[in-house]
C-alpha cells in the first residue's frame, strides 16, 4: 500500500491534492518549533516547489530538515512535486532536487492543487509502482 508524506504552506494546494488522492498520508509539521515527524515504512514525498527565478529556497525547510533525518531518508521511495509554470525553469523544482539528493525518481509534476486528471494520473501511477516496488 502506498503512503505520502507532504508539506504543505499556507495555500494548501499541496494538502487538497493529497486529500485529492485519498491516500494514506502522513503531514510535515509547517513550523520548525514543532517535533520533527518520524516515518516508519515506505513512502513517496509529495512537495511543493518555493523558489524565486534563481532557484534558491526550492525545497522548503521542514522538509529538508525531515529528509535530513537518516531515518526518514531511508524510507523515500520517490518523489511528486507541484508548482506554477507562472515560474518558468524553476517550476517543480524541489521534485529535481529532492531526486538527484535522495537517488529516487521522480515521479510526477502538477500545478497548483492539481486537477482531477492529475489526480486520477497520480494514484493510478502509484499503484503500479508500489507493485513493481514490492516485487523487486
């Protein structure tokens, strides 16, 4: 069974593409006061891309600061990134970063809060690779 962790602002585009998804999901903390989530199992990281036109701040804190934990780090097994082509190059950004970082592929790329395409796309894509996952 598949399972998403995700970060999600203020927006929440993030958060209703996840809800979106009905998936087994698990929430990094927005503020970096909070604990430090754990995982325990397999997961695909869903994230959001916060960068200006030269990249920089792709990847938001807390989900550096939770990828940061060796722990955590083990148990990626891909990565999905949202965006805004207003953005230009850097639109999905953190879904680049976070795949060469953590050596996972990654898997898919929406705007914003997705669309029920997207969101068909997703959980149909995910299924199929958790099965080539477990069979490995």
């Amino acid at each position: 069974m598949s399972m998403l962790v995700y970060f999600s602002s203020g927006t929440q585009n993030t958060h209703r593409f996840v809800t979106k998804t009905g998936l087994p999901a698990l929430r990094i903390p927005c503020s970096m006061k909070e604990d430090i989530l754990k995982v325990t199992q397999p997961f695909v990281l869903v994230v959001a891309t916060y960068a200006g036109g030269d990249g920089r701040g792709a990847v938001p804190k807390p989900v550096i600061r939770f990828l940061n934990d060796s722990s955590n780090r083990s148990f990626i097994r891909g990565v999905i990134a949202g965006g805004n082509r207003n953005f230009g190059a850097t639109y999905c950004l953190a879904g680049t970063v976070i795949s060469e970082k953590c050596q996972v592929p990654f898997l898919y790329r929406y705007e914003l809060a997705g669309t029920d395409e997207d969101v068909m796309k997703v959980r149909h894509g995910l299924q199929r690779f958790w099965q080539h996952a477990e069979a490995a």
